[in-house]
C-alpha cells in the first residue's frame, strides 16, 4: 500500500528544481489553390504503413537512447496525414503511468489523432525545460522521427502535458512555433525565461486554485516538501531544502497575460465566463487565428480534469472536476488552431 501511495505521489511531480473548409480561387486565375489550412503530409505519408495500437520505441538523441509510446488509432492508413499530439508526464510519473492519467492514446481512437508519450531521462524521470537543453532537442528529434515513418499532417501537431510535462509544453512552444500549432499546458503552464516564439502559438491552460503541487497564485505549493529527489536517492525534496514558496514562480494569471502579449492579443482584461460553480473560463482579445485561454478549477487540484486516475488519489493532488473534460476541451480547441506559417 506505501508502495502504491508513493507511485501516487511520484506521479504529480511539478518542474524538475533548475514546467470542412471550403477552397479558393486566386482572383488573377482560375486555378486551384489551396486552403491555408489544408493538411501538410509528411514524408512519412510513402513510408511503409506502421500498425495502429500500441508500440514502445527507442530513438538516438543527443547521443543517447530516449524511449516513447507510440499510439495510433484504427483510422490510421498510412496515406491520409493524420494530426499528431506529444504528451509529456509529470515529474516521476513516467510515460506509462501518464497514459493513464491522460487517456488521450483511446481518445485518439475516437477522434482521429496520433499520440506519443514520451519518457523523461534520470533516475527520477524528469524534463529539463531549458530552451535549447537536451529534452526539448529530443523532442526535435523525436517529431522529426515521427513525420519521417508516420503520415502526419505538420500544420496539425500539437503538445500538452501534465505538471513538469507542461512546464516542457509551454518551453515548446517558445523553441518549435515553426512546427508545434498550439499547447495545452494542464496543471503547469510556464512564463519561460527567452521565450521568443517565431509565430504566435495558441494556448489553452488548465489549472486549480488550490493545486498543492504547483500553486495557482505563485510558487510552489506545500506538498513539494515530500516529493522525491531527482537523483534516486530516496530523500525528498523537502530534505534537499527546497523551497515551497518564493520561487519566483508568477501567479498563473500573470503567466497566462505574459503568453497573451507573445502572441500579439490585446491587452486588456480576458473575458471570464463562469462554466459552473468550479470551472470559470477566461479568454484573452486576440487576433484571429490566434487563441490564449485559461480554465481555472475554483477549488480543484493538481489535477487532469476529467481524469478517472487523478479522482482516484484525491488524497495526494486534490480534487478533480468533472464540470470539464481536459481531452475533449483541448481537442476542440487544437482543432480550432492548425498552423498556417
């Protein structure tokens, strides 16, 4: 039982301590051209067909082997480019764990997407979220792995993650605009340090008001304190001295308007529109094409919204809410926002 209470734990670690569309016709011809939006094949659209269901693979990167689970859904016929997601686990929760956690890989069946769930490196699988730093170079390598043996649709390749997961989305939409068409940070969106995104990214944040991990109004919460070491040791972050608070993290307001103004929306207050008694929704005054949205949980955790796992260890993150479902919140809204650059 303390061994499963301790898996628990481990699986909502934060950051790791340093996060139908119609054609057209040009007016000066007759021929076709295509929609902005139109789907972008990869290469991977001639490469053999790979079979839908389940695989765990292993690529190079940066000189080292670096494992993920790859999941197609039965739609999958290698010639129709596919839109593809990156979900990224939280800290010591690990890929297979956070397949769990997400549910996105069977909501992909349904809904007609590729996902891949990578893994994190260390003794205690973790993301270095630093733009430029060995994770986000893996994850260049890995969507180049991904468009190089999957029919994908590269204006349709989207990145959320849970935790330290989502503090490794939000850096990826700093360092991969050009290929990356929107994120979905869920319990840890992140203000990154150099964040000079090529191209407005479109976001939508989730996040509690009483997350115990990752605090809504700044800094890390109390709970940090019994969270595993990163280096295997089996002490605890609390043991190392790591701070709960004053860690300059910003209040998840302040982040959400900083990723407002990188993406050219304007600056006045976001639209808030309460969804139920727990759920409110603010939406930024941003150009078309362009979307930055925040759904803040009053009361709720550090927690999946809609997540069956997280209501199972309430215990340990706090409450989750069933008012929205993260999966299907952040695929209407990825549908909403391919890339056009």
């Amino acid at each position: 039982m303390r061994r499963v209470r301790w898996a628990a734990l481990c699986a909502v670690l934060l950051a790791a301590c340093t996060s139908g569309h119609a054609g057209r016709t040009s007016p000066a011809s007759t021929a076709s051209v295509a929609p902005a939006d139109a789907p972008l094949p990869s290469v991977g659209c001639t490469a053999p067909r790979v079979d839908a269901g389940d695989a765990q693979l292993t690529i190079t990167s940066s000189g080292a082997a670096r494992t993920y689970f790859r999941h197609v859904p039965p739609a999958y016929d290698g010639t129709t480019a596919m839109p593809l997601v990156l979900d990224f686990h939280g800290y010591a929760e690990g890929a297979d764990l956070h397949r769990t956690t997400s549910g996105l890989g069977p909501f992909g069946d349904a809904h007609g997407f590729v996902t891949l769930t990578p893994q994190g490196a260390g003794a205690v699988a973790l993301w270095d979220t630093a733009l430029g730093g060995t994770d986000l170079r893996f994850v260049g390598d890995l969507l180049d792995e991904a468009e190089r043996t999957l029919c994908i649709d590269q204006r349709r390749v989207f990145a959320t993650g849970y935790s330290n997961g989502a503090f490794l989305a939000s850096s990826i939409a700093c360092q991969y605009a050009d290929r990356i068409a929107a994120i979905a940070p869920v319990a840890g969106v992140s203000d990154v340090p150099g964040c000079a995104p090529a191209r407005p990214v479109p976001v939508v944040a989730f996040h509690g008001t009483a997350d115990p991990f990752v605090a809504y109004d700044g800094g890390f919460g109390p709970a940090v304190a019994d969270l595993p070491a990163p280096d295997g040791s089996g002490r605890t972050l609390g043991q190392l001295g790591v701070a709960s608070t004053g860690n300059g993290r910003p209040p998840v307001p302040d982040i959400m308007a900083k990723w407002a103004a990188l993406d050219g929306c304007g600056s006045g207050a976001p639209v808030q529109q309460e969804l139920a008694p727990d759920v409110s929704h603010f939406t930024y005054p941003c150009p078309a094409g362009v979307g930055v949205e925040l759904y803040r949980v009053n009361g709720g955790g550090h927690t999946w919204p809609g997540s069956r796992f997280t209501m199972q260890i309430a215990n340990v993150v706090g409450s989750t809410t069933t008012t929205i479902d993260a999966d299907t919140v952040m695929w209407a809204f990825f549908q909403a926002h391919p890339r056009l650059g």
